[in-house]
C-alpha cells in the first residue's frame, strides 16, 4: 500500500527535513513515527528537502507499507505520537507506481519578511527581519521579472547537486499583511536555497547595493553576483500539487 501524507511542521527546532546523523530533523521524527505505527522500519519520500529553520504548512511524503490502516486512523495514531511542531494535515492512498518528489508538478513557497531596526521577538518566530530602508516598488517589480524559464546557477547554492539548473516559475507575487511582507513562489521546482538567494539578492537591489538586475545576474550563471542568501525562518514550503 502506498501512502501519502500532508504534513506541517515549525522547522525552529530542527537541522532541516532530511536525515542526518545524531541531528533532529523531521524525517526522523516522522519514521519513528511511522515505526511504532506499523511496527517496522519505514522509508519515506518527501517532495523535496528544506534547510535547518524552514518550515512547512504542505509539505508532501509518501510511502510503502505493507499494513492497511483507514486514512482517518492513520493520521489519528501518528498525530498522537509526533512532537507538538509536526502534524500530518491528510493521509491518501495512491497509485503504486506514485512518488512525492517525481511525480510533483508544482511548488508554492512563500517568504515572509518585515522592515525594521530593531528585532521584534515575535514577528521573528515567522518573518526574517530586515533592518534597512528597502524601495519596496523596485524589490516587487525585480522579483516579478523572475517569471520564466530560466538558468537560475546565479541565485542557487554552489552546491547544488543536480545536473540541470533550469527551472519555470510561474507566478510571483508580493503581499503585505500589517507589518509583514509575503513574497510567494510558484514554480515546477527550486533548486537548492534558492528562494533565500533570490530573497538576498531582491533585498541587496532594494536597497541600491547591487545595482545588476535579476535577468543581468541571470546571464552571469555565477553565484558570486547575487547577494547574500536570507535567513531561514522566513521560507516556508505552502503547497506542493500533482495536477
């Protein structure tokens, strides 16, 4: 039986979704889970890997077990189990042959951010703050000038280990809700810390640090003219659709 899940979790207390030795992350959390559920190891297949500190309101796993349990009982008994910052939101049965990564056919992120000098605890737990005087017009129209099919090696990690770094987005758009700032995200995929790089980068060209644009550090395919990669804790993996 191939299950999939719909899962949320506040990424605050952990070294990013994948595991990794002796580090708490959410995959191992969630296989521990799984593991007293069904009484054997289970291997889990996210949609896509987030850092240490980002968080996910849809974030998408699947996997195989040999043990039918009802949809509703499933996230029941595993709810019960998981820390209070990870919940299982849905759980369906799918076709075999599915798999959360392959078979995605979009991403919603989103980044939230507020302006300010001084930090404000609060705001802080979901929005990175930025603490200078950003053109706010120019930030919205540089990151709407994304939309596209483009080369995206400049605004990528370095490291990134993936033989393609072309990616689609679709649908950029920014919202202000009282003092935080939402830039959302829609694309067929993101490479690695993408939306952080591109984040640092909008800021830097808000504020006249860098004086290139988003197409012009595009052309460059090198990561040294974008700017610094954005904290974290405002990136949070929304939606991820299969249709």
């Amino acid at each position: 039986m191939n299950y999939l899940l719909t899962i949320c979790y506040d990424g605050a207390n952990y070294c990013g979704y994948q595991i990794q030795p002796n580090l708490k992350t959410v995959q191992g959390v969630l296989e521990e889970a799984l593991k007293q559920v069904f009484g054997v190891s289970v291997k889990t297949y996210a949609s896509g890997r987030t850092d240490a500190g980002v968080s996910a309101l849809g974030q998408t796993v699947n996997f195989v077990a040999d043990k039918k349990f009802k949809e509703y009982s499933l996230l029941g008994y595993l709810n019960t189990i998981l820390p209070s910052d990870v919940r299982v939101l849905s759980v369906k049965y799918v076709p075999d042959d599915f798999n959360a990564r392959f078979s995605a056919k979009q991403k919603t992120y989103a980044y939230n951010f507020y302006l300010s000098r001084i930090d404000k605890p609060y705001l802080n737990k979901f929005a990175t703050r930025v603490g200078y005087t950003l053109d706010m017009q120019k930030l919205e129209s540089e990151l709407k000038s994304l939309v596209g099919t483009f080369d995206f090696t400049s605004l990528s990690s370095t490291d990134t280990q993936v033989e393609s770094k072309v990616r689609t987005i679709s649908n950029v758009r920014l919202v202000k809700s009282g003092e935080v700032y939402t830039a959302y995200f829609i694309g067929n995929g993101f490479l690695k810390n993408m939306i952080r790089v591109i984040m640092g980068t909008a800021f830097d060209i808000a504020r006249g640090k860098i004086t290139e644009s988003f197409l012009e550090i595009i052309e460059h395919k090198n990561r040294k003219f974008a700017g610094k990669t954005a904290g974290a804790v405002g990136l949070v993996l929304v939606e991820v659709n299969y249709s």
